[in-house]
C-alpha cells in the first residue's frame, strides 16, 4: 500500500473517532441537561406541595387554637351559669325564709305569727 493511502485511511479513522466521540458527548449532555430540567421541574413541583401543606399545617394549627379558646369559653361561661344558678337559688331560698307569708316549717321557727 501507498503510504498516502495509509495516512489518508488513518486521518479518516480519526476524523470518524472524533466525530463519534463528539456525537457520545453531545448525546450524554443532552440527556443530562434534559434530566436536570426534569429535576428543576420535580423540585418546583415540591416546592409547591410543601408550601400547600406549610400552609395547610397553618390552618389546621389555627382551627385548633379556636377551637381550643371556644371550648375555654364555653368552660368559662358554663361556670358563670352554675355560679348564677346557685346564687339564684341561694336567694330563692332567702327570700323564701324571710317571707312573712310564705308557710314553711323554717319560717315558722324563724318568725313565729302573732
């Protein structure tokens, strides 16, 4: 063989190598390229799931702090009721000692009638 010939076999031999390594190295950069948006795009889809359930979290967080405070007042004023309930009866029951005419065997030894 001519040595042209075996130079100009060796040349294209290296052109085609690099050609393909070119080719591979593109190739394996376009699909890491495409693997990183898929990932941009995973984490802005998480972002977004983690912010609804922060914001889920909250709310939830909120009803029970007014449940919590309703449930205290309803505590407070059920208090309030057996307090006046009692005092109204405490007074009922005064006011039933100290009537001259009420006829109950308490008042009678308390104020006896003339």
């Amino acid at each position: 063989m001519n040595a042209g010939i075996i130079v100009a076999i060796v040349v294209v031999t290296i052109v085609i190598v690099v050609l393909v390594a070119m080719f591979v190295v593109r190739k394996s950069e376009r699909a890491r390229a495409k693997r990183r948006e898929k990932a941009v795009e995973h984490r802005r889809v998480a972002e977004i799931h983690a912010a609804r359930a922060q914001r889920r979290e909250a709310e939830i967080a909120e009803r029970e702090a007014r449940a919590k405070r309703e449930q205290a007042e309803a505590r407070e004023q059920a208090a309030r009721l057996d307090e006046d309930r009692r005092v109204a009866t405490e007074r009922q029951e005064h006011a039933r000692r100290i009537d001259p005419d009420t006829d109950t065997e308490v008042e009678a030894d308390e104020h006896p009638r003339h």
